[in-house]
C-alpha cells in the first residue's frame, strides 16, 4: 500500500510539472514579449490593434495610447489592444471617395 502512495505523488508531481512547462511558462514568456514590445514604442511608430485597426502612436501614457487611424483621426485604446505583431506596409492606403 506504501508504494502506491509513492507512485501516486510521483504521477502528480509530473503532471504538476508538465502543466508548468507547457502551459505556465510559454504564457508567461509571451507576457514579458509582449511588454518588452509595447515599452519600446515611441510616438511616431506605427502599430496595428488587436481589432486589425492600424494606426500610428501620438501618444503614450501608462494604460493608454492615443492612434492616429487617418489624418486628423485619433482613438484612445488601452495598451494591451496593440498588438505585438508587425505592421507589414507602413504608408497609409489612400482611398478615393466615390
């Protein structure tokens, strides 16, 4: 009966630790990512939303940031809604009215 208790600590002590490095850590890693990105943005660079909104930073508080989305447009989101992905063009696509 001793040895089934051993091997039942052991088995949850496993799927402890496999629960850390499969889904604890790969989080965490993606949040420090994500904010080593967000604090190197300065005004002027240009982002794209979690929405899919690209803009670009006029202004970067602490929880916030002011986007420029057109000329003479500005949104305030909150920090996280920028994503960390890359902005593939960086001009804007002008659009002719109809």
């Amino acid at each position: 009966m001793g040895g089934d208790l051993g091997s039942t600590l052991l088995m949850v002590a496993l799927m402890g630790a496999a629960l850390y490095f499969l889904m604890i850590r790969p989080q965490q890693r993606r949040t420090k990512e994500q904010k080593d990105a967000l604090s190197a943005l300065t005004d002027g660079s240009r982002v794209m939303l979690v929405s899919g909104i690209v803009g670009t930073v006029r202004h970067l508080g602490e929880k916030q940031a002011i986007i420029e989305v057109a000329p003479g447009v500005e949104m305030t989101v909150v920090k996280a809604a920028i994503s960390t992905q890359p902005v593939e063009d960086p001009e804007y696509d002008e659009f002719e009215p109809r």
